[in-house]
C-alpha cells in the first residue's frame, strides 16, 4: 500500500470506454492509449519503467521478465478485466506488487453469451443467419431443412460453478435444462437446491453423461488442459463443448480433432489458446458450420465495460489512499 503526495501515474495499456478515460484523467497522471494498438512488449516494458500503477487487459502478456524489470515506483497492477491469467501474478506478489482485478460486473453479460452460444450451436443460428444475407434461400421452407437439436430437456455439465458457472445455471434452468456441475469444491446446498444442480465430484463421470459441456472456470495450471483428448473422448458423438472462460482449459487441437471426425457434434468457442490467432481447423469447421467462433466478446457490452472501469478507478483510488484495494488477488486464489 502507498500514499503518494503527487498524483499517480496510472498507465493504461488499451482505450477505455469515454467516460472512464474521462474520470482517470480528474484523478490521476494518466497516460491513455488513443489509438487502441496492442503494445508491444517493449512499450510494457517502458511503462512499467515508469508508472506508479499499470492497467493491463487480457492482451498484454506480463511475465516474470518483464516484471523482473519493473520500476521501483510499480506498485499496483489494476487489471482491467477479471481472468489475470496473462500476469505473472506469483512473480508480481513476491516484488511487493500488488494485483487487482474486476470480479462479479461481467458475469451476467458472460453468462448470456454462454446461453447465446448454447442456442447458437444447438440451432443453428449463425450458419441460418448467413442464409438470406447470401441470397441463398432459393427453395423456401421444408420439414427436414435447418434441422437443429431441442434443448429443453437436455444435460448441461457446467466446469467451474463460480459467479459465471451459477449464473449460466440459472439461465439454463428456464431452458429446461437439467444442471449438472463439477467443481473444486462443492457449492452450498442452498445454491444447489435453488438451481437443481446436481454436483459430480469426477469430471470425467461427468462428462460421459452430459449433453453439452460449458467451460466456466478460470485458466490456472491446475486447469491448464482440463478437456484434455482423453476426457474429450468420454463426451458422447451427439455432445457440444461451449467455452467463454479462456482457451487454455480445453485442447484445442483434440477438440478440432474430435469435431472432424464427428465424435463431438458440436462447438461454441468465445476465446482461444493463442488469441487472436484461431485454429485453421476450427476455422473450417466454422464454415462448415459445425462451429461457432466469437471473437472474445464475452463480457463486450457497454454497461460492463464501464463497470470494469469504475472497478479498476476504485482499487486504484483506494490503493493509493493506502488501503487494501477490494479486489486483490490473493496467493490462495491462484
Ligand atoms: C475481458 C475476460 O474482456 O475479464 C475477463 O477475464 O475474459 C474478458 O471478458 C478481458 O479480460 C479484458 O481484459
């Protein structure tokens, strides 16, 4: 924690929504990024040089290097956003920086693009979309064409049943779904009981009995590959693997493998292993509309957005009053 007399020097690495940038400016020495470019790691690097407090999003790669080089003024890393994933947070905490994020403002944003990807891949909806755009609804309507899968009434297995996971839940409940969920840990029985979850303490019993698997946990070494090819193969042919949480957790390139071969029907991916480049593969499966790919656009909407910034202004502001700023990220939480 400091208490510095001058303003801080908050550095923040991508443009932000207008009235965030807006309200950073009143109350700090605050360098923005008009133009939006990704820095490169050298640009970090001299940030880092210099800023009191860094604002980071999940495309600025921080690791142990770069935090090896860190001025002695970097005392807070405000993460905009809530995975931190992308930061060395271990090496971070043993310099003496402290790492915040910005839980709980884009879980129901999170959760709705789960559900739309659920609709999208189970119905179709995207490869519909293109239809009429491309001119190519040249035979109207008939009982077998676009035939999609009912989810009403399906298994929906939902990995890492925090904020997101719970949130999805409920969503899928009034779809009919029945929930089912794996966890570290169990959740409260209430919160079972409320949502009709249903808690698999193996993963892999779990997987082999769903219809549709969503990815809700965050990426951490012990989840690094969790969908790795061998638990992929328990799911059943008819199965669709949903993930908005980051694309570290699944094996991509067995997941493509899977879905070539039709052992998986489907996919709705929203974040990938090495964004933003995608897999070829999973490219073409898009086109043959076997997939949905989003952009990572989870949490993109503007109400959230501005949530996350008012999230980053108040772990700084408190930091630098010299308090303990409300979203830490703490060593048990990695
Ligand atoms: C954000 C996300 O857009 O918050 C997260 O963890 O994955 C996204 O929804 C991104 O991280 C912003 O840095």
């Amino acid at each position: 924690m400091s208490s510095l007399k001058r303003k801080p020097l908050v550095v923040v690495t991508r443009r932000l929504p207008e009235v965030v940038e807006a309200r950073m400016r009143e109350l700090f020495e605050i360098r923005l990024n008009a133009d939006d470019a990704p820095m490169s790691s050298e640009a970090l690097m001299a940030a880092m040089r210099e800023a009191d407090v860094l604002v980071p999003t999940v495309t600025d790669e921080i690791d142990s290097g770069l935090l090896a080089q860190a001025g002695p003024n970097l005392r807070l890393i405000a993460n905009f956003g809530n995975g931190v994933d992308h930061i060395d947070v271990a090496a971070a905490l043993e310099r003496g920086i402290t790492v915040t994020n910005t839980p709980g403002v884009l879980t129901e944003d999170t959760a709705d693009m789960t559900m739309a990807l659920i609709l999208a891949v189970a119905r179709r909806v995207t490869e519909g979309a293109r239809i009429i755009p491309e001119d190519a609804w040249t035979t109207g309507w008939s009982p077998t064409w676009m035939l999609g899968r009912r989810i009403t009434g399906k298994r929906l297995g939902i990995v890492g049943m925090g904020r997101i996971g719970q949130a999805l839940a409920r969503r899928a409940k009034a779809f009919g779904l029945s929930i089912h969920y794996h966890n570290r840990r169990r959740v409260p029985a209430q919160i079972e009981r409320d949502l009709d979850a249903t808690y698999w303490e193996s993963l892999d019993q779990m997987l082999a009995r769903v219809d549709i698997v969503s990815v809700n946990c965050p990426h951490t070494p012990a989840t690094y590959h969790l969908l790795s090819a061998r638990r992929l193969k328990l799911l059943k042919p008819e199965a669709v693997v949903v993930n908005t949480a980051r694309g570290e957790v699944i094996d991509e390139t067995a997941l493509a493998r899977l879905l070539e071969a039709g052992d998986i029907s489907g996919a709705g991916l929203d974040v990938f292993e090495q964004e933003p480049a995608v897999s070829p593969r999973l490219v073409k499966l898009a086109r043959a509309g076997k997939v949905v790919l989003l952009p990572h656009m989870g949490s993109a909407t503007h109400e959230s957005r501005v949530d996350m910034g008012e999230k980053v202004i108040i772990n700084i502001k408190t930091f630098m009053d010299g308090h303990r700023p409300p979203d830490r990220i703490l060593p048990t939480m990695l």
